[in-house]
C-alpha cells in the first residue's frame, strides 16, 4: 500500500488547478487585482493550505516543486507578490511558546 501523501497532494493540486482556471477568467474580465487577490486567498489558497502542517513535511522534493507551479501561476495571473508553498507552510507552524507547546 502506498503510505506516501502523492494522492492528497494530486487532489490538493487538481482542485488548484480547477480554481486556477476560474481565476484566468475572472482576470480577462477585468476584475482588479485586489479583488483577484481577495478570491486567490479563498479558494487556491485555501486548496492549497488545508492541513498543510501535517502533509507538507511529508511531500517529497517533487511533489513541492509541483505545489510551488501552482503559486507561481497564481502568481503571474494576480500580478501580486503571493507567500512561496514553504513560506506558508512555515507561517502555519506553531510558534515557540504558543499555548499550544505549553
């Protein structure tokens, strides 16, 4: 049996992707890049951060390259400086001395 995380990292990239799709649209309709920015953060974003404590350190060099694809093409498509795949990853650790290491 496969224990690695290839399969949620698959479903996580191709509900990005489908979001990506929308996203391309709604640009070429001249929606403003702070509306753009605004929706990325609810759906491509949130796609791609569920649970992302628990898989992300699991995924292999490929598999982040692959997510990382994702944000660059969100990227490219806002015009807008978005958090790199590790960035976010690193942002949804606990912090030192949070309440929940306490």
């Amino acid at each position: 049996e496969d224990l690695s995380w290839t399969q949620h990292i698959d479903a996580i990239i191709k509900k990005a992707h489908q979001c990506l799709s929308f996203f391309r649209r709604l640009r070429s309709f001249g929606m403003s890049a702070n509306s753009l920015l605004n929706f990325h953060r609810r759906t491509i974003d949130n796609a791609l951060t569920g649970c992302i404590t628990t898989w992300f350190s699991n995924s292999n060099s490929q598999e982040q390259r692959r997510l990382e694809k994702v944000v660059k093409t969100a990227l490219s498509i806002t015009g807008t400086d978005l958090p790199t795949i590790e960035g976010i990853y690193q942002e949804s650790l606990p912090q030192k001395g949070s309440r929940h290491h306490q």
